[in-house]
C-alpha cells in the first residue's frame, strides 16, 4: 500500500531523500570579504566544452546569493568525507563579513581565474562565474555559471574514475531532520553497470541527412554514440551550412567537432569503449 506524505516546508530534504552531492562555496563581498558556506543544491548544466556551466540553488538571503549578485564570482570545492565536520562548520549561521573557513581546518589557495579562494584540502573545484541569475519571487535565487576552470589535485587528473572515486572518498549528502542534524554518507559498496547497445540502438540513430555528405564524412559519424548521432548531423550541417558550404566533408566534420571540444583523441574514448565491451 502506498500513502502520500504531507508536504510540509523544506519536503526536499526532510521528506523526501535525495542523495546530494556535498560543496562549499567560496565568494566574496563588495568589500573583498570571505564568505563559505555549504550548498547541494547544484548540479551539471551544459556538458560541451564550450559552454561548461553549473546550475545552483540558494537562498536569497544568503551572504553567498547576495555575494554573487554582487561579485558574479565564485568557487564550488568539494570536500571529501574527513572534512565533514569543517564543511558542517561553514553552515552555522556567522554574521554577515566573517569568513567561516577560520572556523575550520581548511586552508585557503589562491584560484587560478577567479578572485574568491580555494579551498586546498579539497580534492574536486570548480572556479565559476555568474553568467545568469534568476530571482523568482518567493523562490530560490538560482545561478546559472560558466565553469573557467576544473580544478584537481594533480594525481587524480589521469586516474581512472574507480579509483578516482576511492580516492576523493566524497560524502554523500542525505538531507537533515529538522534542519538540525544532518545525514551523509560515505562510499560503500561500488557497483558499475556497462551501458551496452540495446538490440535496436541501430535504428533510433539513423539520420535523416539534409545535404550532401561525403562517404569519408559519414564514417566518421557513424563512430558518433548513437544517442546524440541525429543532434551531431543537424549541428554540424547547421554549421557548415553557416560557412556557406553546400556538403559536408571530413575535414569540415572534424573542424566543427573540434569546436566543439570533440578531438580525435576525445572520441577515440568512445572507440576503445566499444571495443572492449
Ligand atoms: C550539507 C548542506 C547543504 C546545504 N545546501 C544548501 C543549498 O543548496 N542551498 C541553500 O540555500 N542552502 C543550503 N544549505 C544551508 C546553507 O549552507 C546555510 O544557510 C548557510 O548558513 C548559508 O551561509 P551564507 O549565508 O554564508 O551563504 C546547506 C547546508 C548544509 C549543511
């Protein structure tokens, strides 16, 4: 039998349970001040390489909100599952102007593009910059941000992601009781799934083309994933259609992926991967 639950202020964290990813943020005031303070409410916005961005959630009257009203710049920094305390500390509710992290055992490095801190015993960062920000009212102030940079302790950059995963060792935040006591978890046990073709992929990525590819070009679409094979097709014919080109080439195809952040080295990933599933 199901029954369905009241919703009662904060549902998202007190009712309902979603597993959240842990960060504090680090901004600045007009007057150059530190500010930090917890946030899960983010998340991924735009994955290519051009447009990297962040999509976050805060309060509006939060010294971080008003911060980035203010400065546009900020630091995600995540921090693994040792520093749960440090990162529960940044969330006391400081007057306005102190910096919480002296309240902490993090310490503060300069970012590399961005004027707010870093926090250096966090392994994963992102130096953000406000691109949007969204005031409904009665609602979230929501920020939508360019990444200028991700940022991470060096060993981790070429490690691969199980090991990675161990490594960062980063909590996961599970929601609060009464705003009072907060629950997190830490890795357990690690499944991985393989995402294979399904028996039909091939026909749900057949493209329907609107000009002219050479043979050599469509080869190399064919080694597109299938699930974004029919949005690669319409953008790069949109692009070389821009160009003022009829047809599209190879080298016309590899020129807009690159554009893209799509290297031949980045989609050999995708090669390998086949291979070996
Ligand atoms: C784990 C955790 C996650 C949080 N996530 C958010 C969030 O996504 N959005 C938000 O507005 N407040 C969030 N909070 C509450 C803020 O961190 C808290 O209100 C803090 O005092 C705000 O500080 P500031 O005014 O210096 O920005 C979170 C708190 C914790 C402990």
């Amino acid at each position: 039998m199901k029954k369905e639950a009241k919703i009662r202020p904060f549902w998202y964290s007190d009712v309902w349970l979603f597993p959240k990813l842990i960060t504090v943020i680090t901004s600045l005031d007009e007057q150059g001040r530190i500010n930090a303070a917890p946030y899960s409410h983010i998340m991924q916005y735009d994955v290519m390489t051009k447009n990297p961005r962040m999509i976050i959630g805060f309060r509006q009257d939060s010294h971080t909100f008003q911060n980035i009203c203010a400065t546009k710049e900020f630091v995600v920094n995540c921090p693994s599952a040792d520093h749960l305390d440090d990162m529960m500390e940044t969330a006391r509710f400081y007057p306005e102007g102190v910096n919480e992290l002296e309240h902490t055992h993090f310490t503060m490095i300069p970012s590399l593009h961005v004027k707010p801190p870093s926090i250096k015993e966090c392994p994963q960062i992102a130096e953000c910059v406000a691109e949007e920000i969204v005031k409904l009212e009665k609602s979230s102030g929501i920020v939508i941000a360019k990444i200028k940079a991700l940022v991470f302790d060096e060993e981790l950059i070429d490690m691969g992601r199980e090991e990675r995963i161990r490594r960062m060792n980063l909590p996961i935040g599970l929601g609060d009781e009464d705003r009072q006591d907060y629950f997190h978890t830490t890795l357990g046990h690690l499944t991985m799934h393989k995402l294979g073709e399904a028996p039909d992929a091939i026909r749900g990525s057949q493209v329907q083309l609107g000009m002219p590819w050479d043979a050599d070009a469509l080869q190399a679409l064919m080694t597109i994933p299938p699930m974004v094979r029919k949005m690669v097709t319409e953008q790069t014919e949109g692009w070389c259609s821009s160009k003022g080109h009829a047809s599209v080439s190879l080298a016309q195809f590899n020129a807009y992926a690159a554009e893209q952040g799509m290297t031949p080295e980045f989609m050999e990933r995708f090669r390998r991967k086949k291979q070996s599933a």
